[in-house]
C-alpha cells in the first residue's frame, strides 16, 4: 500500500477513548440538560455538563482498577484536546491557551473529587451540583432536584454498561 493510500485509509480504528468521549459529548449536549435542568446553555455550562458526564464515566472507569487506567488517560487526553480545539475556534491566542486548558483539567479533577463523594454519599448530591455545575447561581430547586435524578441515573447506566459497551460508548 502506497503512503498517499495508507495516509487516506477511513478504516481506521479511532484513537483510543475517541468514541467514548464521542459518547460523552453526547450525552452532555442533551437538551434537558439545558432546558428541565436549567444548566445555562453558554460555554461555561456546556463545559460543566461534559465535565459532570467525563466525571461519571472516569469514577466507573476508576472501579475498573489498573486495567482501565490507560484507557481513562486516553479519555482525559481527548477531553484536553476538545478544550484546546474549542478554546482556539472561540479565538482565545495561543499565550494563553495552555494556560486556561489547566484550569479546565483543575476545574475537571475538583468536579471528579465532588461527584466520586456525592455519588459514594459523603457529600450531598444537590450540594455539589449547586457549586459545581451551577457555580453557585441561584437555580429553581426543581432544577437542581432534575439534574440530581438524571445524575444519578446516568451514573447507574455507566456503572451497568459491562467494560466493552462503556469504552464503545454504549450504557
């Protein structure tokens, strides 16, 4: 096979954690999310949704043990990528991209602490989605009440989804 063919090949596999995070924007871009759960439809809200759903699905992933380790790598590398791609399409200059990329990771790991503790109990649910997915806006406690159901439901379909369904994107 010639090197133009193989650089033009569309069979390839996607990269590792690719059609997860797929899955996981998805899943982040619902309406409800945005409509019964009051999350702001803004850049700022949009973030938080996939950081609520990338946190689900790497807290699954942390039960999986070293196994699942590389794999949860290769989903948090795409999710840096993501942000950098959207951060440069919304015309932020490249001083400053790497910059804001890490507070985005650091803003993500705080969110994985909050909802690994609300979702074993330490924490109150409704508590953490107030500070973390509404950054302390005053929200309709239907709202907030929403997206703690739709929270833990999603949480019980990831953690259903045996190991090949969940990294194919399927829960």
């Amino acid at each position: 096979m010639s090197l133009l063919a193989r650089l033009l090949r569309t069979d390839r596999a996607p990269p590792s954690g690719d059609t997860l995070y797929r899955a996981i924007v998805i899943a982040a871009r619902r309406p409800d999310w945005y409509l019964a759960g009051a999350v702001p439809d803004t850049v700022d809200g949009r973030f938080d949704v996939v950081a609520l759903v990338l946190a689900l699905v790497l807290i699954r992933l942390e039960a999986e043990g070293d196994g699942a380790r590389q794999f949860s790598a290769d989903v948090t590398e795409r999710f840096i990528a993501d942000m950098d791609g959207s951060l440069r399409e919304l015309g932020i200059g490249d001083p400053t991209v790497g910059k804001q990329v890490g507070h985005m990771v650091s803003a993500l790991g705080g969110r994985l602490g909050a909802y690994r503790d609300a979702l074993a109990g330490r924490e109150e649910l409704n508590a953490a989605l107030e500070r973390n997915l509404y950054r302390g806006a005053v929200v309709e406690p239907a709202a907030v009440d929403w997206a703690a159901r739709e929270v833990r439901a999603l949480a019980a379909r990831i953690d259903a989804a045996p190991g090949p369904d969940l990294r194919d994107g399927r829960w």
